[in-house]
C-alpha cells in the first residue's frame, strides 16, 4: 500500500505545474509579467484549474475517507484561486495575492449575504396587497381586518340617492277619512238655517274648515311628492367606498335634511300666503274679519273689522273664539265643539285647532243632531290608537310642524350602493416579514452585482495592502529569466498590443489564434466606445420630463410648491366631495326696519286703534296704516325665513374637486358660489310674492278697506260694485294704481298732511312696495303722525338711522329694498385652510424638464431600459376611435371630474304664442276694462270678467318666464360628476335625462306654488270684489250675502263652479246675445280661467263680434291667434293643460359633447388587450435576463460539475483494487 501525505500530492502538483511552465518561452513569461498589472478573471478558468487538480489526482484505495476528505478539502482551499491571471502566474507573489484576494472575496461574500439574508428576514415590511373586484362579502371581510388602510376606489363616482335610498311615509289619519270627502263638504255647506237671524258660524264656515283641511293634506302630500322627486336625483358622490356603517350615518343625514328642508319650504310658502293675505286686509265672505254696513249719509257700503274680547282683526289674523253650533230648527241649545275654532281667517283659526271632537263618535253624532239636517250621512270618527306621534288635543300647527306625517319609512341599502359603485379593485396595507421566496429572489438578484463589484475591487486592495506591507525583492534567482527594464512607455505599448479579452481555456500558444483574438479585443472596445458615446452624447442632450412626488404636504409646503411649480402641480385630494358648511361662512344684516319699533305688535296695535270709530276716506294713512306696518314686518320675518331656509341647502351643497383648488381660484369659485346663492334666493322670494301679487289681482279679490272696490245700495236694497280708480288707473286693469297717503280732518275729510313717501292704493302690499319710509327716518315726521291720532297717549319710537345704513336711502322704495333681499350687509368669507383640511391631499406632484442626472446616465449606459407607453391627451376624434375599438377595456380619467351643465347643456324654449300677442298687453287689458262702459252687468257677462281673465293668462305668461329663467339659473350650476370620460351614448341618454327632469321639477314646482295659492283662496272663502262667488243684499238693515251657484256646484262646496260666459243685453233683463266659445265665468276668475280655452281667439270673426258689443269709441285693432304655428296646442287646450305644459310650445335643448370631452380634458386614456408578446418584447426580455442567469450559473454550475464527478470518480474507485509493486 503507498502512503498519501499532503506532501506527496503537493509535489505531484508541483511536477504536473513545472511540466506545463516549460513550454512557456521567454515571450510567454513577458507577457505574463506584463500582465501582472491588469488582472483579467476568468472564472471557467478557475474552475477549470480545480477541476485539474481533482483528475491529476490519484488516491490509493485503503485511504480512509475522512482523512482524505480533509487532506483534500484543505489542500483545496489553500490553493483555490478565483483570480488567475490569464496566462497563469509563476510568480509567488502574484499566486499569493491571488489566493488572498480569492480567500476575501470567499469571506466578504459570505458575510454580505450573510448580513442580506438577516436584514431581510428580520425587518418589518409595508406591504399593499391588491384585491381585484371584490364581492360585498370580500369588502366586508377585509374591512373588518383592515379597515385603518384599506381604500376600494369605485369605478362610478356619483350615484343617485334613488338608487339606494327609499323613502315612504303615511300621512295623518285625517288626511284619508270621511272629513275630507266631498260628501262631508256639501253635507256641511247644505246644512239647514242659513237664512235664519239664529245662524251660528259653524254652519257658515264649517264646509270651509275641513275643504281647508282637506287643502293642508293635498299641498303637503303633492310637496313631497315633488321633493321627493328632487331628491332622488341628487347625487352621492365619493371617489372611493364608503364602508356600511358611515353610509348609513351619511344616508341618515340626507334623510332627515329632507325631511326637515321640505317641512320648512312647506310652511314657508304657506307663511307666505297667510301674512299676504292678512297684510292686504283681504275679506272674508263668510264676514269672519270684516262686517258690511250701511252708510248713513249715501248709499255707499263700508266696513268694520272685526274683533272678539282684546285681538282685533285689523292688528292679528291669529284671533279666534270657540265653535259653536246653535241647535236647529229651535235654534234653543248650544252645542260647543271641543278643540275647534273660529277667527278672522279660516285658515289661521284652523292651525289653532285641534280635531279633539272628530276622535269621538258621540261628540260627532251631537254635531249632526245639532246641525238638524234631513240627509243622512255616516261618518266615522278616527281612531287614536292607528296614531303614533300626534295625540287627540294635537293642534293642526303641530301636525303640519311634522308635514302631516304620521310615520316615515325610509331605508338605505347598501348591497345597492356597492352594486352601483363597482369597485374595481381594494388596496390595504399590512406589516409583515419578508418571505421565503422573496428572501431567495433577492439573494439571488444581489449576488450578481456583489461578485461584479467585488472582483473588481477586492484584488485592487489586496495588492495595494500588501505592497505597501512588503516590498518585492527581485533577484535573478526568483526569476527563470531576468526581465529587461524597459521604461514605462514601452510596457504601456506592449500592454496595448497584447492585451486580450477572449483568451482560450486553457490558454493557446498558436500565434493565429493570440491575433484574432487580440483582434476581436480591439474590435469590441472600439464598438463599445462608439455605442456608449451615442447614448452618452443621447442621454446628456435630450430634455426629460421628470415627476417629482410629496407625500401629504402641509398647506404651508403646498403653497411654496404652487408658487414654484403653478403650472404642472397636481395634489390629489382625499376627500372629492366636500359641503360648503365646512369652508363657506355667510351672515347677513337686514334693513334697521326689521329691527326697529316699527314691526313690533305694540306698534301695530297702536295704529289699529288710532282712528277710534270714525269712517274715514280711504286714502287716510290712518285706514291703511296697521297694515302697511304688519306687511313690513312680515316681509322682514319671510325674507329671514327664505334666507335661513336656502342657507341649510346651501350649505349643504358638495363642492367637489379631484384635486386641490388653488387659492386665487378658489376664492373665485366661492365668490360665485355666493353671488349665485344672493341671486337665487332673491329670485325665489321675489317670484313667490309675485305669485301671490298677481293671482290676487287676477281674483279681484276684495280688500277688507275696501281700496280697490267700492259698493253701491240699489233701491231694490241689492248690492253692486265698481272698481275704484286713482287718477288715470283703474284696479280692475291694474293692481298698481297709488295716491299720496294723507291724515283727513275727521268731520269734513280736509286734508291735514301729505305723509312723506307712503302710498295708498288698490292693494295694500302693492302701495307700500311704491313707498319709501322717508317719514319715519325724521322724528318730526313720526311726532306729526302721532299727533292725528285720537289715543290720548302717544307711543314712545324711535326714527331710524339714516347714518347706519351703507346700502339703502331714505327715499329708497320698499321694491327696492326688496330687490336686495332686505339685506343691508352680506358677511361671507371662505376659508382655504378649512378646505384644505378637508381635502386632505394624499400626495402632491409636479413634472419638471431637465437633463439626465449622471446616475440616470450611468444606469442607461449599463443596462436596458423598459418603456410603458400610454395615450396621453387624446383628442375627441382618437378617443371615439379607440372607444369603437375598446368599448369595454377603454378608460379614460377626467382631469376636471365636475362640471358646470351650463358648459355643455343649452335650453330655449318658446311660450305658447298668445304670451307674445296683442292679448296680453296692457292696452288690451285696459280696452277690456272700459268695455262695459260704465253699465251695471250680469256675472255671467264677458265685459264684466275679460278684462281679469286676460290679466290671469298675462300673469302666467310672466310668471313661467320668470320661472322658468330662475331654474335655468340653478340647472346651469348643477355639477355633472364623472372620474372617466362618459362614452357619447350614455352622455345622450344622461343628458336627455337631465334635462327631462329639469323640465319636470320645473313643471311641477310652478303648479305647486299656484294650487296652494288656489286652494287657500277657497279655503280661507275670500271675498271676490266682482261678486263672482257671493252676492250682497240689505235686509233688515243688516248686510247678508248668499252664495252663487253655477250650474248645480255651488260657491260654498267648491271654488271651481264655471259657467259659460256670455255677452247680455245692457238695457234689459239681461237676454243672451251672444255665447263666447270656450270661455267660463266662474266663483273665482283664475279657476274660471283654467277651465276655459283660446277658441274664440283663434277666430278674427268670433274677435270682431266681441267687440262690436263693447262700449267704446272706437274698436282696438288686435290679430288672432294663428293655429298653424302651434306644434303642441290645439284651439280647444284649456289654459289647464297648457300650464301642464309650462306654456311651453317648444323646447329646444342641447348637450354638446365636444364641450363636454373639453371640460373633461382627459390627462390619458388606457386600455388592455389580450395578444402574445411580440419578437421585440421577447428578445428584449430575453436580453435583460441573461445577464443575472450567467452570473448565477457561472458560479454554481461548476461546483454543481465538480461534485457530480467527485461523487462519480469515489464510486469508481471503490470498484478498483490496486495491487502494490514487488520489487524482486
């Protein structure tokens, strides 16, 4: 057996390397010294070295195998060398530096990976786990994990409240039962003992309480319905899910603002027509606030208000007493209802009311046995346990103070929210350690660049260390040959010459082969100098646009960017929608009137009483002062009420922006946020009180002073009227004829004093809005009016300050004054900061052009560069393409997500034609107004009626103008939300949509307005100056009046009795002459007139044979209607159907989309296919991996051989035996 020591192998080694040096010749070893200075490493010729030293082994078979595992293993690593110059060394020094240089390299690979591996396996990681399209149930699960980072943005931004809001309510008991029948209100109007000197006011006024009950339950039931209809369509807006317990907080809200927004536009508008009708001294005909009598000294009638106990009703129209009913036929019993009451309105004593008795059957069975008539009608009382919030002695103004709503069933799904807001994917954040895969991947991905870096720099320091340690000494005896000293320019040159990349393993002599592959060295530095210059000289020169990113910037840090970077700086907000209540302050201060003495109770009672019981002219400020004074203080108390009422909406309205206004502009915006409020709700007021202003003329409704109509005693003790005039104005062609206001001398109605800026005229609201309150801004003028009062003790007010107003003069009309809302000062401010705040910008970023840095260079120069191309800012026409092409992948973000509709919408429309023609004008109305000619005439009669029915339709043509301009105002400021560009179709569809609902609301909103006006004007069986619905007779010298009848309707069931009018012989029995197509005289003109048509007026002939029955000088020249021109309306629409229609022949609307996509101005769009990579992407893709994999197989590789053949040679030397030598 031969002995293995290190020793031998060693030498076995030496001979096997001296063998090899031999065929080195002097060239060679030049050549290989000259190489000591550059160190070329080749690791297949490492590897191929110990691959060397494996096979020129040869281990005798009884060696144990521990042992010569160590020998070997030892022998390996001392001798292992990764830095082998090219061609090998025999210098000592070299082969050691090269052996320390590979044991570093060995040792601080390790240690790096070493240091890698524990860093990434024991630092926390912020991991953001993506969820494609999650399920209601996947979002509920990882928002009970994660909801402190989880965000699901919704790929539809703004969605209807009827898509997952539904709102049902039940109205008040009373509102579906007998009591507000049609039976109940003939029952109660045909009640016996009218005629009789015993009636009591229930059997006058009791059909009217419960048609005004039945009045309070069809406007409020009609309200919601139309505001529901409003608030379905408001929108929802939120970029991002909303998690379910936050919605139904938020959903909870909308609900109630709606409740409590409809309640409080109800009772306003109700407000509004109560303190009109009471400020205009309007008279009951059931003579609840007023009394007729019979002048001592002519034949004129004149009136009294009426008071019980210490409330008058010239002061209040809130006094009331008890009902009673008067039994019948004995009329010896009295019968008091429980809850119920009477007072100067009907409407104003039945809020005070309660509906105490109709809970109890006996209470109403007394009722009818009281009211003794032989009809027999079952009613039946309500029932208090169906009742869950109102209670049996719940007043009527407590039930409308809940809208009449006895319960409200509301609900927000959210299965339906989700379902609309589609979310296309969640992101949520978790902290973490890094797995097993990545922990390998990124090993793997680092050795790569650590082995580069290292060889390079690891023999560079080593043989700086040791030369500096220990000096080479060079002997002639450490060298085969001694090296000549050329200088250093030579070696430099020679270097140059032979210096070889592509050396062969192992390395060749052949001189052909040394110069090609010098040749190929040569070749490839050339080429690669050349490239690198190109992309150097391209990467240095060329512009870039560069993204700079700044996480939740302070506003402070905004603002310093925005002053830098105005024009490329994008912060995307957190919050898109956002109510102005958090930004936007406004307060008001109204005239120092609404403050003042002078719309105090105390006042106006004080006035009420200043002209005791005298009959006094009805131009003395004395008749009408009471109340001028309670108009004011009831245009301050509604003006207030529509301010505070717009702001809760106003407030409640969504600003909303992806990204972060700038200040400048946001000031803007708010500004005209503002200015727009002060402008709508100006208009509103001022359309609402003109509503009321011109209804109340077109009814010819009566003033209780009696300043637009005077009453004559006839001889056969009947009653006629005539309208009185004010210079050149007649009240029945005009409701604004004024005279100065004056104080009379009480016994002979001299003048005593012309009061400064007031008025007197048909109408008590329409002569103060022409007044100033110049008077009662000097104390001398106030002390002089007091001074004409008969109360002993004058009142202590103050004038007001002409000083502290900023806006308004002291001539300065009331008009005027209402035309600013009343408002002395608006006080808005928006604040920034607050928006800011809510905004909260998640990131800012801006976009800079410059030149490449030198990293970028670098970077570009070492590898390849990947590029994502996207199709930025398409035009209208690319994207139309790409969306035929992409419809269902194509998504395209919107940089401006709300937009005005007035940018992309237009809307004209075109009145029905008689809005436009000679029947409307005021030369018309006044033509109408003198065709009588100065004769008593039959109600029926056309003369006696046209001049107020062409005054109706001129009002409506008016009022729907001015309707109609107000909601375009407010459509126009809508916002249409959209995150992506919306495709043409839908854009149509949504638009038409828009626009239809527009018209609707618009519609329904103006009719509203009107049957509540309608309503409460029967209701409250207000008195027709035309003796249209009662007459007046003088009987046992007391005023009576009894109700007329058209037809089989009578006045007192019904406001909408008509008859058709006609033309009546002046001079006799009133025999019919001529019957006017398709025109109705009625109880009041305005209901007449709704159910009445233009036929006649179609017609020159039927216009011509009108006239020739007026008495005039001389005939008007008017055209007719052409019936040609109407594309919608017929001769024989009644004015109903054309209102149903807002007296819109045509309309004409448009929704630009180009204007649209332009507002919209899509930063991008992007869309996804399905295809194969093309040859570039894979060649490309094949490039830049190759790089990493040679790196990683070039070290593992050889090991992985060396160790296959290590294990397949031990398996092949256990099958041999060697047989030792016997030396004989």
């Amino acid at each position: 057996m031969v002995e293995f020591t290190p020793d031998k192998f060693y030498t076995s080694i030496t001979q096997s390397q001296g063998s090899k040096n031999n065929m080195t010749n002097v060239k060679g070893i030049d050549r290989c010294r000259c190489g000591d200075t550059h160190q070329t490493f080749q690791s297949a010729i490492v590897h191929r070295r110990i691959n060397y030293l494996l096979e020129s082994t040869v281990l005798p078979a009884n060696t144990k195998s521990a042992s010569e595992l160590y020998y070997k293993a030892t022998f390996l690593f001392l001798n292992l060398n990764l830095f082998p110059s090219v061609p090998p060394a025999i210098n000592e020094h070299q082969l050691r530096n090269q052996r320390i240089s590979t044991r570093l390299f060995i040792s601080l690979l390790i240690i790096s990976l070493s240091i890698l591996l524990l860093y990434t396996s024991l630092i926390n990681i912020t991991e953001t786990v993506n969820v494609k399209a999650p399920s209601i149930i996947k979002y509920e699960e990882l928002y009970n994990s994660y909801s402190e980072t989880l965000t699901c943005e919704c790929t539809q931004i703004s969605i209807n409240y009827e898509k997952f809001i539904q709102i049902q309510y039940t109205l008040h008991q009373v509102c579906h039962s007998d009591f507000v029948t049609q039976t109940w209100f003939n029952y109660l109007a045909t009640s016996p003992g009218h005629g009789t000197s015993f009636y009591d006011t229930f059997r006058l006024t009791g059909t009217f309480t419960f048609q005004a009950l039945y009045t309070l339950c069809v406007l409020v039931d009609e309200t919601i319905l139309n505001r529901l209809s409003q608030f379905y369509s408001s929108q929802y807006v939120s970029a991002y899910v909303t998690p379910s317990n936050v919605f139904q907080l938020q959903t909870k809200s909308f609900i109630s603002q709606f409740i409590s927004s409809t309640t409080n536009e109800f009772l306003l508008s109700l407000a509004m027509i109560r303190k009109t009708t009471q400020s205009n001294a309007l008279l009951s005909a059931q003579f609840t606030n007023y009394r007729f009598y019979h002048n001592e000294n002519d034949n004129n009638l004149v009136t009294e208000s009426s008071w019980d106990g210490d409330c008058m009703c010239s002061s209040s129209a809130t006094c009331i007493s008890q009902y009673a009913v008067i039994n019948y036929p004995s009329f010896t019993k009295v019968f008091p209802l429980p809850g119920l009451y009477t007072g100067c309105y009907i409407i104003e004593s039945l809020l005070q009311s309660s509906l105490q008795c109709f809970y109890d059957q006996a209470c109403i069975d007394n009722l009818l046995l009281y009211l003794g008539s032989s009809t027999i009608i079952n009613v039946t009382a309500l029932d208090i346990s169906l009742s869950t919030l109102f209670l049996e002695n719940s007043t009527i103004t407590d039930i409308l103070d809940q809208l009449m709503v006895e319960e409200w069933n509301s609900s927000s799904i959210y299965e339906d929210y989700y379902s609309e807001c589609q979310p296309s994917g969640c992101s949520y954040t978790v902290t973490s350690k890094n797995s097993v895969i990545y922990i390998v991947t990124t090993l793997i991905g680092l050795v790569g660049g650590l082995i580069t870096v290292m060889k390079l720099m690891v023999p560079i320091l080593v043989n700086f260390v040791r030369k500096c340690i220990h000096k080479e000494v060079k002997t002639e005896a450490e060298t085969l040959v001694q090296e000549p000293n050329h200088s250093i320019l030579y070696k430099l040159k020679h270097y140059l010459l032979t210096f070889n990349i592509f050396p062969s393993v192992p390395p060749t002599t052949d001189e052909h082969q040394l110069r090609n592959q010098r040749i190929s060295t040569r070749l490839f530095i050339i080429l690669l100098i050349i490239s690198l210059y190109i992309l150097l000289l391209n990467t240095s020169l060329i512009n870039i646009t560069e993204t700079v990113n700044i996480k939740a910037p302070s506003i402070i840090k905004y603002e310093q960017l925005y002053n830098s970077y105005s024009q490329a700086l994008t912060c995307e907000c957190t919050q898109i929608s956002i109510n102005y209540k958090k930004f936007i302050q406004i307060q008001y201060t109204l005239h120092q009137v609404c403050h003042s003495d002078f719309v105090t109770q105390e006042w106006i009672n004080y006035l009420a009483t200043s002209s005791g019981i005298s009959v006094l002219p009805y131009e003395d400020f004395r008749v009408t002062s009471t109340f001028t004074f309670q108009a004011i203080s009831a245009f301050c108390t509604l003006v207030n009420q529509t301010i505070s009422n717009q702001l809760v909406q106003f407030y409640s309205s969504q600003y909303v922006r992806a990204s972060v206004t700038p200040t400048n502009i946001f000031q803007l915006q708010t500004k005209a946020f503002i200015s727009q409020f002060i402008s709508s709700t100006t208009d509103n007021f001022l359309l609402s009180l003109s509503m009321i202003r011109d209804t109340t003329q077109s009814n010819a409704l009566l003033s209780g002073e009696l300043n637009n109509f005077e009453f004559y005693v006839g001889s056969d003790y009947t009653v006629t009227s005539d309208s009185r005039s004010y210079g050149n104005c007649t009240c029945s062609s005009s409701s604004i004829c004024i005279t100065q206001s004056v104080i009379y001398e009480l016994l002979n109605d001299t003048a005593l004093f012309s009061v400064p800026g007031l008025y007197t005229g048909c109408y008590i609201i329409e002569s103060l809005l022409q007044s100033s309150l110049q008077c009662f801004y000097n104390q001398t003028c106030i002390n002089k009016l007091q001074s004409y009062s008969i109360e002993s003790l004058l009142m202590n007010v103050t004038a007001l300050d002409i000083s502290l107003s900023t806006l308004f003069l002291e001539n300065s009309t009331i008009i005027d004054i209402l035309d600013q809302l009343m408002v002395e000062e608006w006080n808005s401010s928006s604040i920034y900061e607050n928006y800011y705040s809510e905004c909260q910008p998640s990131y800012c970023s801006y976009t800079v052009t410059s030149k490449n840095s030198v990293i970028y260079i670098v970077t570009t120069l070492i590898g390849l560069v990947g590029e994502t191309v996207n199709i930025k800012a398409p035009s209208i026409i690319k994207y139309e393409q790409l969306y035929n092409s992409y419809s269902q992948a194509l998504t395209c973000e919107c940089t401006q997500i709300s937009i005005n509709y007035e940018k992309f919408i237009q809307i004209q429309y075109t009145l029905h034609q008689v809005c436009h023609s000679d029947f409307v004008t005021q030369e018309w109305i006044n033509y109408l107004a003198t065709s009588p000619g100065g004769y008593s005439l039959y109600v029926y009669d056309f003369r006696s009626s046209g001049t107020y029915l062409f005054q109706t339709i001129s009002a409506f043509c008016t009022l729907i103008n001015q309707t109609i301009l107000s909601q375009l105002a407010q459509f126009y400021s809508s916002q249409y939300v959209s995150a992506y560009v919306t495709p043409s179709n839908v854009f149509q569809l949504q638009t038409k949509a828009f626009i239809s609902q527009f018209i609707s609301s618009t519609t329904n909103q103006f009719l509203l307005s009107l049957a509540m006006i309608r309503n409460t004007t029967q209701s409250n069986s207000l008195f027709s100056g035309g003796l249209t619905n009662y007459n007046l007779k003088e009987s046992n010298g007391a005023m009576v009046r009894s109700p007329l009848s058209y037809g089989n309707c009578t006045c007192t069931s019904s406001g909408t009795c008509i008859n058709q009018t006609a033309i009546y012989e002046l001079f006799s029995n009133y025999n019919l002459l001529f019957s006017v197509p398709g025109l109705y005289a009625g109880c009041y003109i305005i209901e007449a007139s709704l159910q009445s048509n233009l036929q006649c007026f179609y017609n020159q002939t039927c216009i011509n044979k009108l006239q020739s029955y007026f008495v005039v000088y001389s005939l008007m020249n008017v055209k007719a209607l052409d019936i040609s021109l109407s594309t919608l309306f017929l001769e024989n629409s009644t004015i109903i159907d054309i209102l149903d229609q807002l007296m819109v022949e045509e309309w004409n609307s448009s929704s630009i989309y180009e204007n649209y996509y332009s507002e919209c101005q899509p930063s991008y769009c992007s869309y996804t296919v399905t295809s194969k990579n093309s040859v570039i992407y894979i060649v490309t893709t094949l490039i830049g991996l190759v790089g990493g994999l040679i790196t990683v197989l070039k070290f593992a590789v050889p090991f992985l051989v060396q160790f296959i053949m290590f294990c397949f040679k031990k398996c092949k030397s256990r099958r041999v035996t060697i047989m030792p030598m016997i030396q004989t």
